[in-house]
C-alpha cells in the first residue's frame, strides 16, 4: 500500500538536513499561494455567523441582524478574529516534520463589515534555529506573515504565525514522559459550575468603556471554555477557521495526498486516508505526533482571547493588537478560563487612547496555556464632553 503512494500508517519522519535548512533559507521573502487555504472571501452574514458559533461569541454586534444596523457602525460587522476564517494560514515547506503553533502576533486596522470581500498576502519570513529542545529533540521556529486586505486597497489586519518544526520520531519517544490522566475526572459539581460561568458571560455591548475611567489593574471578565468536546473542534472548523490546506474528501482528498503523500496517513482502524492536520480531533494521530489526545488548534485560543477583550471593550473599542504564546496541549475534556489585567495606559503614536493588557489561559492543571499581550483603545471624552472614538472605528464611520 505504502510503496505505490508514498503513504503509510505513519505521519511522515523527515529529519533536519543542511540540504533542507539551505532550500528553507533560499526561500525567505517568497510570497507564498493562498487558493488551497482560502475559506471564505465574503464576510457575508451566515459566514460570520457559522464562524463566531464555531467559538462560542454570540455578541450580537456580530450576529444579531437588528443590532448592527442600530449601533455605532450602522450595519453589521464580524469580531476581529474572522480574518482566520477568511484563511488561516498556509501548508509551506519543512515537508515530513511536525508543527505546532508556538506564537501570534497580530495587529488590526480596520473593523470588517458585512459584505466586505477579504484578499490575505502570505509571505515567508524566515526562520530561526535549529536549536536543541527538552520537549522535542532539534527545532525551528519559522515565520509566516499574513496580511488581510478588503476590497478598498484596506489593510484589515497582520497576523505573523510563528510555528515550531520538529523531527517526529524524538517527540514520540518523549511521549511517555508527559502522561496526564485523559479525559479528565471531572466531578458532577464542576462541570455545572463550568457551564454555569459560560452562560453567565455578557458583552459590554453599546455601553463606552472610557479610558479615564479604566485604572491599572482593572481585570477583563473572565471567559470559560470547556469542557472540551469533539463537537466543539468540529464547530470551529465548520466556521472556517481551519485546517490548511481545506479539508476535502473521496477524489479530491486522494489527488490531493497522491501529489503530497507527506500530509496524509492511512488511519490503521479505517484505511481511510486522513490529513496531518486532524491530529486536532485524531487520537491516533496526535499520538503519531507526540500527543497524548487529539487537541486544541492555536488560533483557536486566540480566537478565544479576542472574544474576551471585545466582551471586555465593548462595541465603541477597538482591538489594535495582541501577541500570546502557546504553551502545553489544550486536549479533548480540557476547560480554559481567559482572562487579564491592564497594565499601563497612555495615548499611543496614532492619538489612540490605549490600554496595555496582561492576558492568559489557564487550563483546570493551573497552566497558563496562552501567556500573552493585548493593545485595546478606547473612547474618551473630548473638552466638550463628547465621546472621541478609537481612530479605527472613527475611520470606518467616515468612509
């Protein structure tokens, strides 16, 4: 089976090689093509929707077909994390090891309103290392920059994807030595307690939260994720957040790995073809890769992140950017409580009246799982009294 195609039971073991390292290095600066990856061009109503199901923000500034036309912006518009379900990012290189996402970095111009047509630019950056890891044996770290523009020439928002390269076989050796109890022995009382604190969280909606009146120290309300299910991996790819390339099926799949046998197995309880990227809702997979579970996507956290400093901000703030490390798997029966805390406040180069935000993640084992930063600007008030919006939401309302 494995000698016509080139695929077998295992997810592909490639190792790092000076041939390999070179041809990455002459490839930096490369605009990298987007089609495969590509999952919505329109931020039209029911893709807004479908995406902001897929994880969990029902603020109705972005789904609620009343409440947009009402608000400050005077029509709908999507939450700032609906970039990745305009493309997430893209398969490039280091072909037969493994990846995870290891950091985000992101900075946002403009709001994306209903309608608006979003085209992503991917550059490879370049990358660093290799470099000796306890968790992994050798490593890179690559960087992929992506920028989003819309139909004016606008640029909507950058997003750099920081991803770690690994060989595969030395993370399954270590696989062992990670053990945790999976699923988790969660008890009757947490659970609801969990579920309880989800539907107990609200956005701040149309009321400002000025910058005068936010003081150092003040902490964002806290989001609750989890317990994790499979339903809940399904939702955020059926949103259009993921994978790379596009998930595919029958023919389409099976050309697709025959012209690249290293981004597919065959799943042994199946003899389906399956892609490396459903390590994500694959427990035999994510083991191939040195998991103990199938696991969390990183942008899928930081999707998370972006729905508590929007809740936390309100409809007349503006996420300018952020920037968070993933660390430690988030698995399958997992819960996350998002969360932080402003740290400083000042009015920034473009006249924004800012605040700086320590944020986190912390899974049910006390780790923080999504360490991070974010930029947020709010309104303030003018010498007249009258409210002074964020220069990206003011920019939008003069268009």
């Amino acid at each position: 089976m494995s000698e016509d195609t080139g695929i077998s039971k295992q997810l592909a073991r490639a190792s790092f090689t000076d041939a390999m390292l070179d041809n990455m290095r002459s490839r930096i600066g490369t605009e990298l093509r987007t089609d495969g990856c590509v999952n919505n061009e329109i931020a039209d109503r029911m893709a807004i929707i479908r995406f902001c199901e897929g994880i969990g923000d029902d603020n109705p500034l972005w789904i609620d077909p009343s409440y947009g036309p009402a608000s400050l912006f005077g029509e709908t518009i999507a939450p700032p994390s609906f970039i990745f379900a305009c493309m997430a990012s893209v398969q490039f290189g280091w072909a037969g090891l493994g990846g995870f996402h290891a950091e985000t970095t992101m900075n946002f111009h403009a709001p994306i309103k209903l309608g608006d047509r979003i085209t992503p630019r991917v550059v490879f950056d370049g990358f660093e290392g290799p470099t000796e890891s306890q968790f992994g044996g050798r490593r890179i770290k690559d960087f992929i920059r992506q920028e989003y523009w819309n139909q004016d020439g606008e640029l909507v928002a950058t997003f750099i994807c920081s991803r770690m390269r690994f060989e595969r076989g030395e993370m399954q050796k270590r696989r062992e030595t990670r053990k945790i109890e999976l699923p988790h022995p969660w008890t009757e009382e947490q659970i609801v307690a969990l579920e309880d604190a989800a539907l107990a969280e609200t956005p701040r909606g149309a009321t400002p939260r000025f910058w005068e009146d936010v003081a150092v120290g003040d902490e964002l309300d806290v989001i609750t994720k989890g317990p994790l299910g499979l339903t809940d991996f399904i939702a955020f790819i059926a949103g259009g957040a993921a994978p790379i390339p596009r998930i595919a099926a029958h023919r389409i799949s099976l050309q697709r790995y025959r012209r690249h046998p290293a981004w597919a197995f065959r799943d042994p309880r199946t003899n389906a073809l399956e892609p490396v990227y459903s390590v994500h809702y694959n427990d035999y997979a994510a083991a191939l890769q040195g998991a103990q579970i199938a696991y969390d996507v990183g942008i899928q956290r930081t999707c998370w992140g972006i729905h508590a400093l929007t809740n936390w901000a309100g409809d007349t703030g503006f996420v300018k950017a952020l920037f968070g490390q993933y660390r430690a798997h988030v698995y399958l029966s997992d819960a996350v409580k998002v969360g932080g805390k402003v740290v400083s406040k000042e009015i920034d180069a473009d006249g924004d009246h800012v605040v700086t935000l320590e944020t986190w993640a912390y899974n049910q084992r006390d780790q923080n799982v999504m360490p991070g930063t974010a930029v947020v600007s709010l309104p303030y008030k003018g010498a007249g009294g009258e409210t002074i919006l964020p220069s990206g939401i003011a920019k939008f309302q003069a268009a």
